[in-house]
C-alpha cells in the first residue's frame, strides 16, 4: 500500500487506514522506532505486565524461592563482626 507524507503543523505524519489499525492491533499509546531505515509502529507494553499472576501461581505451587538461596545461607566473617544486624 502506497501513502503520502501530510503536513500536521511544523511536523509531517502518515494517514493509517483504520483496517490497518485493526488488524495490527493499534491502540491507545504507540511507540514509534527507526529500524533498519524503516518506520515500525507498535502498540506500547506496559512494563510488568502479568506479574502479578506469575507471582501468585509461583506462590500456590510453593515455587517462590530464591534461586540462589544456598548462596544466601552462607556467612562470613565479614557478615558476623563489620555488619550491624
């Protein structure tokens, strides 16, 4: 599909057909990147998102634990006369 540059302010921008929109799957908030000498639109992630879920699932399956916890256990001198507890 062929389109024109349009004048909007001192700026210029792209009419997107609304099929366009829906198919991609457009909305709200986008970014706008430069790749590889072409424009590509995506909608914007919010960050985190689903976290909450994975954290609640990880906690019924009692899954939530540090991954290096045998690490964690281990002290040092250092830990038992310099830090303050």
């Amino acid at each position: 599909m062929k389109t024109k540059l349009i004048k909007i302010g001192n700026s210029q921008g792209v009419r997107i057909p609304k099929p366009i929109i829906e198919e991609s799957g457009l909305k709200g908030e986008i970014e706008l990147l430069l790749r590889d000498n072409e424009v590509v639109l995506r909608s914007v992630q919010e960050p985190r998102v689903g976290w909450d879920t994975s954290f609640k699932e990880m906690a019924d399956n009692n899954d939530d634990e540090l991954l290096d916890k045998k690490d964690t256990e281990k002290s040092n001198d250092w830990d038992e006369t310099e830090w303050e507890w």
